[in-house]
C-alpha cells in the first residue's frame, strides 16, 4: 500500500477521534522523570492514553508491545502480572496501573490539577469512538515483524 493510502488512512483515524490528540491544555504538575507506556500502537484503549498524555503535555517513554514482541511483553507480565495494554508505570510515584480509564483518571488527578475532560467520563463513548477510530488503521500497529535489534 502506497505511503498516500496510508497517510489518509491515519487522517480518517485522527477524523474519527475529531482532532484529540493534537493540542495541550498543559499541566499543573511536571514529572520528574518520564513516565513509562506500555503501548500498543492500534490499540483503541492505548490511543485513549496516548490521547490524554498529549492533552497533559506530559514527557513519556513509550515502549511498543505488538502481539509477537517479544521485548516489553514479558517485562509488562513480571512487573504486573498479565499481558495487557495499555500499561503505565510512573517511576515518581510508583504507580503501576492498568486499565485505560484508570490511567486516564491517575494522570488528571496527579499531573492536571483538574478533572478528566467529561469526554473521558462516558465509558462507553469513549471507547466505541476509540475503536471506531482505529478501524481505518485495520490491524496496523498490533502485530510485530522482524527487524533487527
Ligand atoms: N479494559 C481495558 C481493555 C484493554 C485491552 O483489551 N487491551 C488489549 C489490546 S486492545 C490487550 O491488552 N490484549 C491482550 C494482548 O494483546 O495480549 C482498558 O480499557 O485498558
């Protein structure tokens, strides 16, 4: 697929998501150090992540965990438990959290100084636009290839 096909494919995805993602309102609190994602990048719950970090402005690691990785999974299973994204450590408080709506509500509360945008309060909204927003990604950004170390 042409590198056009694709770019348009990710526009559609961004449409979809209409514009979140794209601008900061900044936060209230700066972390010390990064905060660490465990990511996988067609993930609708880790778009919604990823989403709510660009809204905060915050610095992250983020460490890709396509199915086949063989990387971070099993580092995500030691440190959590399970193989289950998103992922998020932060090494200034040592919370360990799964579930996006969780980490959502975790990164307003501690880094925004304000409530999550009530866009992220209706559970089922948000995650039928996430996924409606991946769709024209299909199943890019799930699956690992080879490549070199
Ligand atoms: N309710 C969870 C759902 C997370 C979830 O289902 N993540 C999928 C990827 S979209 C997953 O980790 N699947 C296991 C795997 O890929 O091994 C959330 O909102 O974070």
């Amino acid at each position: 697929m042409s590198h056009n096909t694709e770019v348009l494919r990710s526009l559609a995805a961004s449409a979809l998501q209409q514009g979140r993602g794209i601008a900061s309102k900044g936060h209230r609190k700066t972390p010390q150090e990064p905060l660490e994602l465990y990511d996988m990048e067609g993930c609708p719950f880790c778009r919604l992540v990823r989403e709510a970090l660009t809204d905060l402005d915050l610095d992250v690691l983020i460490f890709p965990c396509p199915k086949g990785g063989e990387r971070y999974r099993p580092l995500v299973e030691r440190l959590g438990g399970r193989q289950r994204f998103p992922y998020l450590m932060d090494p200034n408080t040592g919370a360990a959290l799964y579930e996006s709506a969780d980490i959502i509500d975790y990164l307003y509360r501690e880094y925004g100084g304000r409530p999550a945008p009530r866009r992220w309060l209706v559970r089922s909204l948000r995650t039928a636009a996430a996924v409606s927003a991946s769709l024209p990604r299909a199943s890019r950004g799930l699956h690992a290839l080879d490549s070199k170390t």
